[in-house]
C-alpha cells in the first residue's frame, strides 16, 4: 500500500528572539514528520525598516530570526496578511527573495499586482501542489498594483442593515453584511483556474476574519472559501483571528477557517494612542484585541490564544481524504509545545474548535482516531451525518 502524503498546516507565525529555532524544538519532530509543511508569515524581516505610515502597529523582526524557516522545514508560506508592508516595499520583497533562495517557497506577495497573485507550486512525493494566497483586511495602501508593490487582496465593503426589517432604530447597531469587490472575485476565480492547469492540488489560503470576536465567522470568509471549492481549489486554509476557528467538509473538500498563529513572538512598542484606547482592557475576559498581559510578554492577546494546534491533511490517490489537528498550547517564552489529545489541555482545545464549528453551523465534527505525527495522536475532523 502506498504511503500518504502528510501537508502539515500552521496558523501565524512569527519569530523574534536571540535562538530562533528554540521557538520550535518543543515540537520539531511533529513538523518534521510531514512531508509539506506550510505557515502564514505575519510580517516582513528586515534591520532596516522604512515603517509605513499607514500601520498603526508595526511587526519587522530581525533579518537574523528569517533563517529559522529553512532550517526547521517550512517548504511554503503565505506573505499575503496585514503586517508584510509594515517596513515597507523594499523589505517585503527582501523577505520573499532570501526565503526563495533558501528554498522556501512565497506566495501572495510580489512586486506587482501580476507576481502577487502568482501560485506557488511545491512537489512532494510526485505531486505538484500550487499555492495561491489573499488578505482580505490590511491597511490602506498595502494591495499591490499594476505598478505598485504589495499584497494579493480579496476584498469586500461592508453594508449595514437595520436588525429589524421594516423598523427605525437610530443608533442600535444593525447587521453586517458583506459585497466582495467584482474585480478580486474575478481575480480568485481566474487564479484558481490557472493553477488547476498547472497543479494536480490547489490550496486557497487567506488572511481574514474579526479577530475581535471568538468563533465568529464572517460571510465574506464562509462565501470565499466555498466560492473557491465551488472553482476548482482542493483546500481552503484561513488565518489571522489570533484564536482557533472551526472546519468544515464543504462538497467533500476541507476548509480549515482559522489555525490561529502557532508561534507569535509580538516585541513591539504600543503607541501611545493605542495605549490610551486599550488601557487596562487587558484584563477584560471579554476584549479580544491587542493590549499587554501580564505574564505573557510576547503574546499579549486573549488567554484563549494559547491555544493553537498543528492541523494535518492527508493525500491518497491524488485527493486529500482526510484532516484534523494535534492540539498544542503555547508557553510563556513563546515556544509552543504539543498536548496529549486525552489531556485535559488537550481537550480543552480540542472542545474550542468543536465550539466554532457547532456555533457557525459548519457541518465538521470532531473524533478521536487521527494520524500520528512523531507519536502524537491527533483529532479528526469529518463530516456530520
């Protein structure tokens, strides 16, 4: 029988210390067990920024922390999210082009709006896996253009109804949906066919949603990952939210919404105008956002962000068959280490992507059962009957 391929899957991630790859040790042998290893670089690497003015909080580790990628086994990752202009132009493409060149492959970034949207194309195990990776929420300035560096975007404006049809309800806040940007949609749906002629699997991945809320998805996400599996994509990996968000099996392809970040070391000086917004509401259980915690001082987000996993998917016959996730906690030096699925840590995650997928009404339901990876059980996510 032939061997599946493993993809391991990694939410954020975000290195900046003295020995970057201690970061990782702690779970070194789970990443190594997969055959393509993918993650969401939250922001660019660079000694010299040229901080864009639009940021109000800017993330640029250290040039010397970007070599950690390589040399722990990252074969791919998605530059397409809300930090990677935050030093500027020069320093995104800098990043894309040292982590190239150390074979790690980029996608979602480029000089101009045509490299952005460029897949990125990995073999593993005779199969070539094309890439393609958007944010939908980034400051302003941040897509790229014809001449302008930047990100892939996949856009939406917001519309605003009130909570009750035919009722006038002055300052009650209504209902939020969501119009996608006809030429970002064009976009995606030509991409996706593009790298569907090139590829035997394509995997859709953005950087999206409200990280101010837990479990919330929007319907600029659900409508996007669906729109993708309806267009040819295989996978759909989302990112961004700081806390795990449920899956789902949408026409017998995976969605994974949110993976959260899987190390996020976040040394960064709060203006003082965030401070004065955010001032103490870091002991609110109730506020999400950024603010210090005390104990934590490289993650200073929600408790509930100390959890996060690595999620898996496994390839059989040329079609991802199955998926699910090792649940793991990060610590407070920011290394993030594996949990037993049977723990009570373990199953406290495990129970907190249950939660999104019931509370969205996603049709994933989590069971024991899943791979191994280096000897870690993990869960399964499959369909509900």
């Amino acid at each position: 029988m032939a061997t599946k391929t493993i993809f391991g899957l990694a939410g954020d991630v975000l290195v900046d210390r003295d020995d970057p790859p201690e970061v990782f040790e702690l779970v070194q042998p789970m990443l190594d067990a997969t055959d393509l290893l993918f993650a969401n670089l939250e922001g660019p690497y660079t000694d010299n920024p040229v901080p864009a003015v639009s940021a109000p909080v800017q993330v640029t580790p250290g040039i010397r922390n970007l070599d950690v990628y390589a040399k722990c086994g990252f074969d791919v990752v998605s530059m397409a999210n809300n930090h990677i202009v935050d030093a500027g132009h020069e320093a995104m493409l800098d990043t894309e082009r040292r982590l190239e060149e150390q074979g790690v492959a980029t996608c979602g970034t480029g000089a101009d709006i045509k490299a952005a949207r460029e897949p990125a194309f990995v073999e593993v195990n005779g199969l070539k896996v094309a890439f393609l990776s958007y944010a939908c929420l980034f400051p302003n300035g941040y897509e790229a253009r014809s001449n302008m560096p930047g990100v892939a975007p996949m856009r939406a404006r917001n519309l605003y109804h009130e909570s009750v049809p035919n009722y006038h309800m002055p300052g009650v806040p209504g209902k939020l949906t969501t119009v996608p940007y006809d030429e970002d949609v064009r976009d995606l749906e030509a991409d996706i066919a593009g790298a569907r002629e090139q590829a035997d699997l394509v995997v859709c991945t953005f950087h999206w949603g409200d990280f101010m809320k837990p479990f919330h998805l929007t319907d600029h996400e659900k409508r996007t990952a669906r729109f993708c599996i309806d267009n040819g994509a295989d996978m759909v990996v989302g990112h961004h939210h700081h806390v795990l968000r449920g899956m789902e099996w949408y026409n017998g392809k995976p969605i994974m919404y949110g993976l959260g970040h899987f190390v996020f070391d976040l040394r960064t000086e709060f203006p003082k105008e965030l401070m004065d917004a955010v001032g103490g509401m870091g002991e609110d259980p109730d506020f999400y956002g950024v603010a210090p915690r005390e104990g934590w001082p490289l993650l200073p987000l929600h408790a509930e962000s100390r959890m996060t996993a690595l999620a898996w998917a496994t390839v059989d016959d040329g079609k991802i068959d199955d998926i699910g996730f090792v649940p793991c906690r990060l610590q407070p030096d920011g290394r993030v280490r594996p949990v037993d699925v049977e723990s009570e840590e373990g199953q406290e995650v495990i129970d907190y992507v249950a939660k999104g997928c019931e509370t969205q009404h996603l049709n994933g339901r989590i069971e024991a059962g899943g791979i191994e990876l280096a000897g870690h059980p993990s869960a399964r996510l499959v369909p509900s009957e």
